[in-house]
C-alpha cells in the first residue's frame, strides 16, 4: 500500500483529504506543521507528501526546498493551497513542487492528480545519458550540469527536459507532454506545462535555456547544440 504524507493545519481540510484518499487505497497520515512532518519523513520515506502553504512555523513552501535541497528523499510532491495566482504556482513549482492544485478543490481531481504522479514515477520514463557539451544529464544521479554547475530541477522538470532531449529529432506535441507526463489535459491546466517550460529555461540559463524551442500552436522541440 502507497504511503501518502498530508501536511495541512485546517483539520477540516487534512480530514477530508485523508478519508478521501483513503477511499482508494492509499495509506494516508497526516500532520499540521511542516517541522513535525520532517522529521517523520526521513525516516519513513512516503511514496508521496502533500503540502498546503500557509501553515505554522515553517511554510510548505520552505519545507519542500529543505527536501529538494538536502535530498531527504526523491518523492513526488503536491501543493495544495488556497494561493490561485500565476505567480504564486510560479513560485511553488520553481521551489520543488511537481504539481501544485488549488482550493477549492474537487476531491476526485485531487484523487486523478494523486493517481496520475505515482504512476509517471513507478513507470519510471526510460531517460538516457546526455552530454551536448554545455549541458549533460546524468539518470543515475538525477543531476544536470550547465557548463559543470550543477542545476537543480524539481522531479517534473528533470522528467520534461529528460523527454524533451529523448525526442530532440522531432518536434513534441504539447498534449503528448501533458498526457506522457502530467496524464491529463484539462485545458485549463495547460498553464502548468508553460509554467515548467518557463522555469526549466531560467534555471538552465539564458544559453542553455534556448535549446528548447517553442514551436507555436504545436509544442516544443529541444535542440541539441554541441560546442
């Protein structure tokens, strides 16, 4: 059974949550502070953790870098807030967040988004080593370099990148991003591949960034520019 960590300080809102995802099979424990959870998580390693923002002491936000950052463990993560601005999903996938899903929220869209995310990792997207010279991939240790510098990318911009360099040869449909990687393609949800396209570019710089190309009312392609 696939362990799903709930970090929410409405208890209204972590039951709900709990009952409901465990109505389909997941084992759900919750908390409402983020420091409590930690702790907790490293040690346990859950297949999941879900993370509202606004929450006592340490934000959600923060908690999700220290994760990303010191490499408690490579799970999926989830933000679930009442923050709908486009700045504010900005902020929570560039700070590690592989989805991010807003209040109110739909108990059986929470329950698609939870399926989908578990699947794309257990699937375990086939990513090959790659090396264009200024930029290098490595899927053993999940790490990329720009020019020797280390990049750190959230599991779902690693994954899209991965893709994206995988498929360089052709140009990649955005409903085929959307369903290999997100599996669903709510239009108003399309703003989550432009978001991670958006940040994937800035952090791999302004170089390095222009090898994914925009191909307009199709998707994007990745070309490969070797030095």
């Amino acid at each position: 059974m696939q362990k799903i960590f709930v970090i929410e300080d409405d208890e209204n809102i972590r039951n709900l949550v709990k009952v409901a995802l465990e109505g389909y099979g997941y084992d759900v424990v919750t908390f409402d502070n983020a420091e409590e959870a930690l702790k907790v998580l490293e040690v346990e390693k859950p297949d999941m953790a879900i993370f509202d923002l606004m929450l006592p002491g340490m934000d959600g936000l923060s908690a999700i870098s220290i994760i990303r950052k010191e490499r408690i463990c490579k799970i999926p993560l989830i933000i679930l807030t009442a923050k709908d601005k486009e700045y504010d999903k900005v902020v929570g996938l560039d700070g590690g967040a592989d989805d991010y899903i807003t209040k109110p929220f739909g108990v059986l869209e929470l329950a698609a988004r939870v399926r989908s995310l578990l699947r794309r990792t257990d699937e375990k997207i086939e990513i090959l080593p790659y090396d264009t010279g200024k930029l290098s991939l490595n899927p053993d240790t999940r790490e990329v370099c720009v020019e020797g510098e280390n990049v750190n990318l959230t599991y779902k911009e690693f994954e899209l990148l991965a893709y994206l360099m995988k498929n360089h040869e052709r140009v990649v449909a955005r409903e085929e991003l959307l369903d290999r990687l997100w599996d669903y393609n709510a239009e108003i949800e399309t703003r989550t591949l432009d978001i991670h396209i958006r940040t994937l570019r800035q952090k791999l710089g302004k170089e390095v960034g222009n090898y994914i190309k925009t191909v307009r009312s199709v998707g994007y392609r990745f070309v490969i520019r070797e030095t």
